[in-house]
C-alpha cells in the first residue's frame, strides 16, 4: 500500500498504475490485469518502448539484413554464381522494418486491451500519496510501478548538434556511406557490424583499450581482431574534439588531430534511465549514485507502495531482465511472492558478425570470485568456412571453479553465439560441472559442440 492510501475521491480507483508501455510496463500491466486487478498503463509514445522501437527488435532485422550482405559473398565459394553484384534497397529495408515494428505495437496494444488494461495515452507523474496524474485525470492507485526505461546519453561537445544517436539510425533518411561510431559497448558494435554489412564503411572510436566493458577480456580482444578482420576500422585509446561540417558531409576531429570524414556520426555513449518529469522527488522516490531509482529487493522504491522496474532502475538494463522483474513484482503483489530474478547466470549476445554471447563471469571476475579457476579454450575456423574462403575464426571459452568443478563462466565469438549460448545458460543456472559438459555427447559437426569436446586445460 501506499504510505497514504489515497481516497476514490483523489481519482480513478486502479489497483495497479503502471507508468511506461516498454517492455516491463506491458508485460506487469497484462500479468497484473489477468490476475484480477484494475490497472492504468500511461504510455505517451509508441507501445513496446525501446526494445520494439529502437533497439533489439529493428537491431536484429537490421543485423539479419547486414548477415545476407555476408552470405551473398561466402555463397561464391559453395558455387553460387550471380548474375550482377546484389545492392541494398534501404528505403525498402526502412519500409518492411517500419511495417513490422507497427505491426508488434498493434500487438501489444492488443494484448493490455484483451487483458483489461485501459491505456492512457499520456506522460504520467506522481501527485503523492498514491496519486498519479495522466493525460489531464487523476488516478488513485493502491500501487504504482514506474517502468519508464532509459534514453541515448550524448556527452556535451564542440559540434554535438551533428551527431545522432542510436534512436535515429534505423530511420536514417540516406544511407550512410561512410560512418563514425563513437564508443565500445553493445550498441556501438552492433552498430558498426550492421552498417559495415550494409555496406558502409565505418570507424569506431573508443576512449578505452578495449570494446565491451564488462566482458571477458579475451573475448572483446577476440571479437575486435574478428571485426577489424571484415574491415571495420577500431581506433582505441581514440577521443574525438569536435565534429563539424565538411562540404556536404561531416568529420569528426579527433583528440590527436587527425580527421575521419563521415556521412553520419552515430555517439553509442551509454543509456540513462529517465527519470525526468516523474515528480519522483515530490513522491519521495529516491535516486541511486548511477541516477537509476533505488529499489529494494523486491523493487520497491523508497516511496512505499511505488515501485520501479527495468532500465530506470536495474543494473542489467536488458529487456529480458526487465520482464523477469515485472513479473517478479506481480507475483509479489498478487501472487505467493515466491518469484526471484537470478542475476548471476544472464546469458546476453552482443549481434555483431561473427557475434559475442557470455553466460556467468569473465575469467578475470572468476578469478576475483573464486581464487583457483581452469580456463579450457579452443579458437579455430568453423567447417563452413573452409569453402567460404573466410578467414573469420570462432573462440569458445569456458571458466571453471577449479573448487567445485561448476562451469561459472561460458564465452563464445562466433555465428549464432547467442543461439548457443541460450541453452547452455539452462545448463549453467542448473549448476552443471565440467564433469557435466564432458559427459554431454556433442552434435557433429557443429560449433556447440565444441563446449562439450573442450579437454584440454589451457591455463589456471
Ligand atoms: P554501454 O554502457 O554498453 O557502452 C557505452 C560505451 O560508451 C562504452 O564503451 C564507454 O566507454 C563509452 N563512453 C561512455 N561515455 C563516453 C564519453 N563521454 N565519451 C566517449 N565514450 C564514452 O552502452 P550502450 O549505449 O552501448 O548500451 C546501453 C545498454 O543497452 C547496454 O549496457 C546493454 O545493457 C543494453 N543493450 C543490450 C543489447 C543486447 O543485449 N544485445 C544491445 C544494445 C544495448 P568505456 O568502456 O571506456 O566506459
């Protein structure tokens, strides 16, 4: 409840309010419906937030388009023969990913409807008390769960008003021939794999030595030979001073001057939740150091009965995550509370080609965590391209708490890394040992089976 339940007097009666139509904020609203409770669900935009919008869905069709790019040329080697070089049609790409993405918004506007949820088509901010105020009414809700998401950070600098962001990239109204990512995490190579598949060329620029933070080192080190190999330019330890106009396009300048010309300069500089305009402060709803709103446990804020889900407030912000933490904070609320997110074994890929995927920790946390780890990797050319003529090599790596024998750490670059690693997570949070993984029989020939065939101890 509420610190003060609000009175019918104060609004709407709703048992649940749910502020954001992403991921989380759909999945809570419908759950909480269908278990018998009155919920809002206020969403201004489109529904299914950035996943639907602007990130892993139009991301993944993009990506798939970028894999065609590939197989058209690898295809030579098994004899296929063209008549002419095939081109990319990118308005009707723009078209058929616009078509779909409408089509999953009408899905999901759907399914709050079947389910009971009135929608409110409007930004949401919390009165106190247990009110919430949405497109000129007032609701009174026992409970509120903000699931407002995150946004692209820009970093201020000299010509900033020239960059774009992830958010525009799948709109973009001209193709980009030559494109500039700044930064080294998920979006930044994501980016760069698709648009080099598209048939751009691209530079990235990271701060840092190293792309994906967070990862295991060997494997971004890995992935970054991998992507440099199809021809992506990385510059490290690289900052860029300022990006200006240049003729008809655009450069960026670069700390230590040099210039790289660009069409588009795309900054993948981090997320931060959104937080704006919530009247969270008024509410009593605290931030944490990382400006996420801090929950407890089971996500309630510092406001009681307010809680909050998903990329305002998690640490992982993956839309998975976020829809294991809705329906953590239903069960809590309507069912026997008994539903708890495990954070330790979330498998996520990173779809770049060839792609990244990690289940558990990197080697270097492994060895933080548990002293005495074994590390078994292999890193070869997988059988398809022995025709192809490509020379893209596939790591996989396993870690392994030499105490226990429990594989903790699981590491792969490679075609459909994140189609392997899926299963293996299954494995991993039911505690399988290296023991485990050794008795498991291979599927001949594949690249997965190489997690089960990994015999030979390559360091501790
Ligand atoms: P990340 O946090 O993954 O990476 C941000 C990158 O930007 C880092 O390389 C960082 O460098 C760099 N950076 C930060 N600030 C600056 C600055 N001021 N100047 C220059 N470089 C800077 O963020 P993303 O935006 O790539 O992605 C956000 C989140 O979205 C991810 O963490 C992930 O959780 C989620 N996501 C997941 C995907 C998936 O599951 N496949 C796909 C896309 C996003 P440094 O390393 O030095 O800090």
């Amino acid at each position: 409840m509420t610190s003060s339940t609000p009175s019918a007097s104060a609004g709407t009666p709703v048992d649940l309010f749910v502020i954001g139509g992403g991921s989380a904020g759909v999945r809570a609203a419908r759950q909480a419906a269908q278990r018998g409770a009155r919920v809002a669900l206020a969403e201004p935009g489109r529904l299914g937030g950035t996943c639907v919008n602007v990130g892993c869905i139009p991301k993944k069709l993009y990506s798939h388009a970028a894999g065609y790019a590939l197989a058209f040329d690898e295809a030579r080697g098994y004899g296929w023969r063209f008549a002419a070089d095939p081109v990319l049609d990118w308005e009707a790409l723009k078209t058929a990913r616009a078509a779909e993405i409408a089509r999953l918004n009408g899905v999901y506007l759907r399914l709050l409807t079947e389910a009971g949820v009135e929608l409110v088509p409007a930004r949401a901010q919390l009165a106190g008390g247990g009110v919430v105020e949405a497109g000129g009414r007032r609701f009174a809700a026992k409970h509120v769960l903000v699931a407002t998401g995150g946004g692209p950070f820009v970093p201020e600098l000299p010509g900033r008003e020239h960059v774009v962001s992830s958010d525009a990239m799948f709109d973009l109204p001209r193709f980009p021939r030559r494109l500039v990512v700044v930064g080294g995490g998920y979006i930044a190579c994501e980016m760069v794999s698709v648009f080099h598949g598209l048939g751009a060329e691209v530079d990235l620029v990271q701060r840092g030595g190293r792309l994906l933070a967070g990862f295991d080192d060997e494997l971004a080190r890995f992935l970054a030979r991998e992507l440099e190999r199809t021809g992506v330019r990385l510059h490290f330890g690289a900052e860029v001073a300022r990006v200006e106009p240049s003729g008809d396009a655009l450069q960026a300048v670069l700390a230590d001057g040099r210039t790289l010309a660009a069409d588009v300069v795309l900054y993948a500089t981090g997320r931060r939740p959104s937080t704006a305009g919530l009247g969270l402060e008024a509410a009593g709803v605290r931030l944490d150091a990382r400006g996420s709103i801090a929950v407890d446990d089971r996500y309630e804020t510092s406001a009681p009965g307010v809680f909050a889900v998903g990329d305002v407030s998690s640490t992982q912000p993956l839309t998975p995550v976020a829809l294991a933490e809705a329906m953590a904070v239903v069960d809590h609320l309507y069912g026997d509370g008994r539903r708890r997110v495990d954070y330790d074994t979330v498998p996520t890929a990173v779809f770049t080609h060839p792609g990244a995927a990690a289940v558990g920790l990197s080697e270097e946390k492994a060895r933080g965590k548990f002293g005495a780890v074994r590390v078994y990797r292999s890193d070869f050319r997988s059988l398809r391209h022995t025709l192809t003529g490509s020379q893209e090599r596939t790591l996989v790596k396993l870690v392994v708490d030499d105490a226990s024998d429990r594989v903790v750490g699981l590491h792969l670059v490679g075609a459909d890394a994140g189609e392997i690693a899926q299963g293996f997570a299954v494995a991993m949070r039911a505690g399988a040992t290296k023991a485990d993984f050794d008795a498991t029989i291979g599927i001949h020939p594949t690249v997965a089976e190489e997690f089960v065939t990994l015999r030979e101890l390559t360091r501790r």
